[in-house]
C-alpha cells in the first residue's frame, strides 16, 4: 500500500527565502544584475513613493514563475554538470528571476505574518530591473 507523503512547506518557507537571496546575490556578484524582463512578473499601476524616487508594485504568476524556477535550476546543475566548482564559468548565472518570484509567491500563500518583511524584500528584488 503506497502512501503520499506530504512535507509541511510552510516549515521550509524561512529556508527557501534565504536560499533564493543566496542564488540572487551570488548569480549577480558573478554576472551582473538581471533586466527581470520575465512575462511572470506583472507590474501594476499602484506606485508608492519611496525615499528614493517611485516604486511600482508588481504581481507575480506562480504557474510560470515555477516553471521558470525549475528550469533555471536544471539547467544550472546540468551546466555545471554536478560540480560545484565549474558554476564561476557557467553562462547565464544571473536568469534567477524565477526563483525569487516563486519563492515569493510560497511566502506570501503561507499566513505566515512573521515572513511578510521577508516577501517584501524577494519582491523589491524583483522590482529594481
């Protein structure tokens, strides 16, 4: 008798946040910032004015930023070919877009109010492009 097997996601949310930063800093120290011109990351008309000039809130689409997570991820571990030490020379580190969108998207479906500021931060990254 076989059985599903369901991880509790929200447990995991903290890490996956973290996790994002990591490959968002990482990929852009090594490749530069990203445009984050990406059909999954929907600005809207409501801007609100910041310290520094005017913000624009953006949406994000999970169906497509998940898939764009995925892929990038394969497509990292199959360029590199497992070893950690070839990804300083893989191409197209910087295409993370993705994952900060889905993770995001994880935070915000969660409840969790504790993780909102952490969400706020993924989504401002998502907004400098």
């Amino acid at each position: 008798m076989s059985r599903l097997v369901r991880f509790p996601t929200s447990a995991y949310q903290p890490v996956l946040v973290l996790i994002s930063v990591i490959i968002w800093a990482y990929s852009t120290v090594l490749d530069g910032p990203d445009s984050l011109q990406a059909p999954y990351i929907i600005p809207t008309a409501h801007t609100h004015t910041l310290e520094h000039g005017q913000s624009s809130e953006i949406v994000i689409e999970p169906s497509l930023a998940r898939r764009a997570a995925q892929s990038y991820l394969s497509e990292m571990l199959g360029k590199c070919g497992g070893e950690v030490f070839a990804l300083p020379d893989v191409q197209g580190k910087n295409a993370c877009a993705g994952v900060l969108a889905y993770t995001a998207h994880l935070v915000g479906i969660g409840g969790r109010g504790v993780l909102e500021e952490a969400r706020r931060v993924l989504l401002g990254l998502l907004g400098e492009g």
